[in-house]
C-alpha cells in the first residue's frame, strides 16, 4: 500500500500547494493520510511506502512502522521521469538544510536534484555549526511531549542537542541569524525552518518552501 503523510503544519503553512501536492499523490495513486500521530498506525506491512512533506512525521512514522519505506516527497518526485517541474530560469535560491535531515543524504541530494531540474540555481551556505543544526525554533524548545511517546530514540537524541531559550532570544537569534542570507529568496524543506525563516529574514528577503517551487 502507498501513503503520503501531508502534514497538519505543512498544510496550515501553506495550505494551498498542501492541496495541490495532496491531489497529485493521491492522482499517482497514494492513500493521502490525516495526522501521523493516529495515522501512523494505518502502515504496517513490509510492502508499505510511505512518502512525507514533515521531518517530524518522518521520524514518527519510521520508528512505529520500521518494515515501511518511509521517503520523502523530494525522493519520491525525483524518481518520476516525467513530472513537469517548472523553469526558474537560472534563479539563485539560497538553500538551507534542515538539522533533523543531517543524516538524511537520499533527502538531501532529492532537494537539490529536483531544484536543479527546476532550473534553479542553488546557492550553498558554507556549511557552519550554526547552519548546519538550523531547525528554526524547534531546537530551542518546547518539544511536544507526546514526541518522546510516539518515537523515544529520536526524540532523545535530538533532545540532547536542545538548548531552551525565551521567545525573545529566539527571536532575536533568528534575526541575527537571517542576516548572512544574500538571495532574495531562501527555501527549505521543514515546517521549523521555514517559520524560523519567516521570523528571521529582513524586508526584501522571502522564505520559500521547496514543495511551493514544484507546486507553484
């Protein structure tokens, strides 16, 4: 059976291409899922794939259903060789990585692969500490409890790296942070990132979710 995880956040973030996006999946044949919290337990048999737009859904997903093939809709994308990616023609895009996908090497080289063939021209960021755990707020807490309870080893290893701040040191934080960015637009592929984004980046600078340039 095939799933696609939408994501309660995605959606709510932008919900317009979370619509779009949800009537592809479900057009190449995917069983499109409400909340992976409670929706989770619909995956069970090693034949499962399970395609995600969420980093957190992906990790709740993959340690409650460890036989599914759990991917993300950049990988997923990347496979078709006859999707109808837009042209961008040749804009630089500034492209943030998300901390929770650090390990993730397939998601990564899906979400430059389908820039490129967007047309986009992706500008790297050198590749700091700083850069490289960028998760928005998320790693500045709180963390959702119910986490810890749908899946216990991630969610601890990622609380290791957590470090508790107020709103305003985080806003403050975001602000400087969003400063080295040089394009006008910057994309991602995380609901944090995105919203830290959106916090941080100065007038004449926008945040842009990966999933919006291959929906537009």
């Amino acid at each position: 059976m095939n799933y696609y995880f939408p994501s309660c956040n995605f959606t709510k973030l932008r919900t317009e291409t979370s619509e779009k996006v949800k009537g592809f999946m479900a057009s190449a044949g995917f069983r499109v899922v409400g909340c992976c919290r409670p929706g989770h337990k619909a995956v069970s048999g090693w034949n499962d794939t399970v395609v995600t737009v969420c980093e957190t859904c992906s990790i709740i997903i993959g340690e409650n259903c460890p036989a599914a093939k759990v991917i993300s809709l950049y990988e997923f994308i990347d496979s078709l060789p006859d999707f109808p990616f837009p042209d961008y023609r040749r804009e630089r895009v500034t492209l943030q990585d998300c901390y929770r996908a650090k390990a993730k090497e397939a998601e990564r080289a899906a979400v430059r692969s389908v820039l490129r063939k967007m047309n986009v021209e992706i500008v790297e960021l050198p590749g700091t500490e700083e850069e490289v755990n960028f998760d928005g707020s998320f790693l500045f807490g709180p963390m959702r409890h119910d986490n810890f309870t749908l899946a216990p080893r991630r969610f601890a290893e990622i609380k290791k790296d957590m470090q508790p701040r107020s709103p305003e040191e985080i806003r403050a934080w975001l602000q400087k942070y969003c400063q080295r960015f040089t394009t006008e637009r910057v994309a991602c592929y995380c609901n944090s990132c995105l919203t830290g984004l959106e916090q941080g980046l100065p007038e004449g600078k926008r945040a842009v979710h990966v999933a919006e340039l291959l929906f537009p």
